[in-house]
C-alpha cells in the first residue's frame, strides 16, 4: 500500500482496514500514530506536542502516558513515572484495537516501561518506529537517566526505523563521546547506526558557533546535512518531540524517511517563525505555535507547507495567449480560480520585469485571498519581489538548492524532469513536486521533447516527490492522463486548453469536472 523508503515490510498478521470491515460501504484510512511519551502540563513538548503536531500534519495520533510532569516554561518541578503494568495496559488498549501506521516513542523513564513496550510491540507490530531517545528537558532536568542506556542500545534501537538524538543524546548513547562539530555529528551518526536502526537523525540545534541549525542524517550509505537559518526564539520547548511526531505523521502518509525528515525540520523552522515574538509563561523556554498554517495573515509571507493535492488542476499562464484574447493576467488568473484552479503558475516569457512584478502582485492578492497558490514561472526575482508562494524551474534554469536557499524553507519549488535521475536530483535538493513532460506534443512551448505516457509512468514510479504531468494535456486527453495510475501523480499541469480559448472560466470548469470524474474511475 505504501512506498516507505526503507520502512520493515508489512508484518505477515497486519490486517487492511477495509478486509476487517464488514460493511461493503467505502472506506476512509486515516493516517494513525501512536506516541508513547510523557505528559507535559505546560503542553509545549511530550504528549501535547505530539498530538498538536499530528493534527496539524491531518494525522490521528493516539498516546500512552509513560510519566506525568509538573512542567512550565521555567523548568520541571517534579515527575511522576506510571506504573509499567499501567503503561502495558494502555498499549495492549490501543494497539489491540487501532491500526498504527507508525509507533513513535518519547519519554521512556525506565526500564522495566522500556521492557513493556517491546513486549507490546512484539505483539503488535507496526509497519515503523520513530524512537526519539529523550534524556533530558531543554531546562536541564533529567527525563530518563542512564539506567535506561543499555536497554536502549540493546533492544529498542535494534528494531527502531530511525533514531532522532540530540547531540546530548547522541553521546550518551555513545558512552559520552565529544560531539562539537558537523564531521563529529557524522561520526556519531555512523555509530548509532551500527547499533541497529535503519536511519540516524543527530540534531545539532545545541551546536555552539553557527548561525544554521545543521542536522546530520545517515541511512547507512549516504550522510545528509539538512540545514536552515537558527531563528532566533526562545520558543524552542518542544521542538524534539515535535520534530519526532512529524516524522512519524509523514511516514504514517507514506513519505518516504528522508521526505518526512525534510518535511519535519520545514515545519519546526516555520512554526518556530511564526511564533518567535509569542509570549506564553513566564520562563525562559516558552512554546510554540503548531497551528501557524490556520491562523497566517491572507497578508503575510507565510505560507502552509505545500499540499501535494494542491496539483491537481494547475493552470499555468502565457503572456501571448493572454495578449491574444485581449486579457489581462489578472483577469485570466481570477477565471481560473473561478473555475476550479487549484494552484497558479505566471509564466510570462515576454513580459517585461517592472509590469510583470505590477500584475504578480494583484495575482498573489487574489490568489491568497481564495487560498490558491501561487508559483512564478524560472523568475525567483519576481517571485521574491511579489512574496509568491513558490517558483517553477526546469533544468536549465536556476539550480533547485540554490533557488531553495534563496526563497527559504517555507516556499514551494517545482522541477521539470523529464528523467528519474533528475526526479532523483530535484528530490535530493529540496524541491516540493515536479512537472513531468511533455506528455503529448505541444505548441506551446518550443522543440520539447515529448516522452509519452510511458515516459511519465516511468518518472512517476521513480519519483520520490508528488508529480504533475504537463505538455499537450486538455479535455479531451486528460483522463488517459490520470489513468496511468500511479500514487503520486497529483494532477495535470495546463496552458493552452486553458488560456489559447475565449473563455477561460468555461474551460476551466469542463477540465475540472472531467478531472473529478476521472477520480471516480481509478
Ligand atoms: C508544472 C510545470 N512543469 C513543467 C514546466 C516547464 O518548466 P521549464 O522546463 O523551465 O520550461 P519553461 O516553462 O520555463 O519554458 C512548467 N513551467 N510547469
Ligand atoms: C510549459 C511546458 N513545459 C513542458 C514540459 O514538458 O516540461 S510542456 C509545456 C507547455 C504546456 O503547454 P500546453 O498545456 O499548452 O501544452
Ligand atoms: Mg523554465
């Protein structure tokens, strides 16, 4: 059902929601987690984040408490530990009962709650496991002292998927080894590796002397170092386990681990953005805000993380087609929305820079103000200019890491691929979906090679990122497109059946429909 990078395969006793149902209605399956970790009164980081962060990535997320804290902004006063027997009961509770895509752990205060828990997981397995070893809160006190190190090390990171320590964390795992730079987080990467789980994530948000926030992640094969800007905040309690639960909420949604890395560490750095005026509590480490996305100002730059869903009808303009119907983009840009557009790309080859940023404004202003994105086609100048939500680039433009550096982590970037290598590339660099084509033969964009529907089956499958096809695409071939039926491909990218016709609102709501039919179909 799911292509998770790396995840164990399905146990030989995982049940399907639909096969246990038996009703023949349809179904929904809802993305499920499960947290086992500690309780924070303060809600910044344990369970409370966990829950916060799930619901804001569309996941359910069922927990079992392991310990109850007396915890605020200014510290833990004091901490209670569960009784194991009472922590095995509530997980034979939901485990027994629930589907959980991913199992992720927190706070796990002892031995014999470590015990409990493999006991459980044994016999109910789960397709994969997010352990993030806590050891100590962010104000110094200690979560899970070192009695707990040697069942860690012995059986729960053997069967973890990955592992996301600190570089705290990381060292104690390690028997105190000095952890101070970026080649010594590799070191340690590459350590905890060996003892057993499939991916390592070490955190260095601890790191002394360095404006970016560096993670190392090593999948056995490859480090990668994912970095982003520190924001400067005192809002940082909770962004362990936060991070953790998105991980666990992307792979429940059937990201692949170093998507759901990447998405993780975005929405940290954007909620810890959106919030780092926040005043909650008194004390020195306050929370954050991981509802950022429902509340953005229709006027900020803020923009939610990108919905792949979001590709399916994505209308893209063109100046001269717009020129030759006497519109304006603006105009055109309101037509498509109007009709069922669900994301806009301004591709205005020969416009000219002063008046295209002029109209991209308006755009961006209709478009935000109906909760459509907006992409600038190859121009991150105007795209920064105008705050768009993102850009299109293809393989001649601008490299995808440097145009993500320039835009930040919370913009969206598509890539033209033709090729898996260049969908694996366009992955590996930090873009959000690409564009596959040309599907069939177009005018509208000169000497493109066309690669069929074969040649988009093959990108598609290949494609760790959400696709949209491009290239001769309208009505009438619309459904064949959508037909080759692979999971990730979202949706058609179009101009001319669009924007080459009189009237844009009519066409575009005849390509919707026949898209939303073609849904039923599949
Ligand atoms: C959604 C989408 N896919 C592909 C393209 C083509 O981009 P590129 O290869 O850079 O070609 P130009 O559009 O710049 O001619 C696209 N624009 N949108
Ligand atoms: C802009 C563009 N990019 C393509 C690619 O193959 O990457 S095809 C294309 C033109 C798509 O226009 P129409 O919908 O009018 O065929
Ligand atoms: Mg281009």
């Amino acid at each position: 059902m799911y292509s998770l990078g790396g995840i164990r395969s399905l146990p030989a006793n995982w049940r399907s929601t639909t096969a246990s149902m038996t009703t023949t209605e349809s179904v929904r399956k809802v993305p499920q987690v499960l947290t086992v970790a500690g309780s924070d009164s303060g809600a910044g980081a344990g369970i409370q984040a966990d829950l916060k962060v799930c619901a804001a990535r569309g996941v359910y997320c069922a927990s079992v408490i392991t310990a109850v804290t007396a915890q605020n902004t200014r510290g833990v006063q004091s901490v209670h530990l569960l009784p194991p027997e009472f922590v095995s009961e509530q997980l034979k509770s939901v485990l027994s009962d629930f589907e959980f895509d991913v199992v992720k752990t927190g706070m796990l205060p002892s031995t014999e709650i470590v015990e409990v828990l493999l006991q459980n997981l044994s016999e109910f397995p789960v397709r994969a496991l997010v352990v993030d070893p806590v050891m100590v809160s962010t104000s110094g006190h200690v979560l899970a002292g070192s009695s707990v190190l040697s069942i860690f090390r012995e059986r729960l990171l053997p069967i973890a998927d990955i592992i996301t320590p600190n570089v705290k964390e990381a060292s104690a795992l390690l028997g105190g080894v000095k952890i101070e730079t970026v080649e010594e987080m590799r070191s340690a990467a590459k350590l905890l590796h060996e003892m057993g789980p499939r991916f390592v994530l070490v955190k260095g948000g601890d790191l002394p002397d360095s404006s970016d926030s560096v993670d190392v992640y090593f999948d056995g094969k490859e480090f990668h170092e994912l970095r982003s800007p520190r924001i400067a905040t005192r809002n940082t309690h909770g962004t362990g386990c936060t991070l953790a639960s998105c991980i666990a909420a992307e792979l429940a949604k059937g990201s692949s681990m170093l998507s759901a890395v990447k998405v993780a560490k975005r929405f940290v750095d954007n909620a810890l953005d959106y919030s780092k005026d926040i005043v909650i509590g008194t004390g020195k480490q306050g929370p954050f805000d991981h509802f950022f996305s429902l509340k953005k100002d229709p006027q900020s730059s803020r923009c939610s993380i990108f919905n792949p869903d979001d590709l399916f009808l994505y209308a893209v303009t063109d100046s001269r087609m717009n020129k030759k119907w006497n519109r304006s983009i603006v105009d055109a840009v309101k037509a498509a929305i109007e009709g069922g557009a669900t994301i806009i790309q301004l591709r205005e080859k020969e416009a000219e820079t002063r008046e295209f940023l002029e109209e991209a404004k308006s755009c961006v202003g209709i478009c935000r103000s109906h909760g459509v994105c907006l992409l600038i086609n190859d121009r991150i100048d105007i795209a920064l200019a105008c705050d768009a939500d993102g850009v299109h680039v293809g393989q001649s433009d601008m490299p995808v890491d440097l145009v993500r550096s320039l835009l930040g982590p919370d913009k969206i970037i598509g890539v033209s691929c033709k090729t898996p290598e260049q969908a694996h590339q366009a992955w590996k660099d930090g873009a959000d979906y690409i564009g596959s084509g040309g599907v069939f033969p177009t005018n509208t964009k000169a000497n493109n090679r066309t690669i069929g529907l074969d040649g988009l089956k093959t990108v598609c499958e290949a494609s760790q990122l959400p696709v949209v096809a491009i290239g001769g695409i309208g009505i009438s071939n619309a459904v064949s497109v959508m037909q080759i039926n692979t999971p990730n491909l979202k949706g058609v990218a179009v101009v001319s059946a669009l924007f080459d016709q009189e009237c844009v609102l009519t066409q575009t709501k005849k390509l919707h429909k026949t898209l939303e039919e073609s849904k039923k179909e599949v």
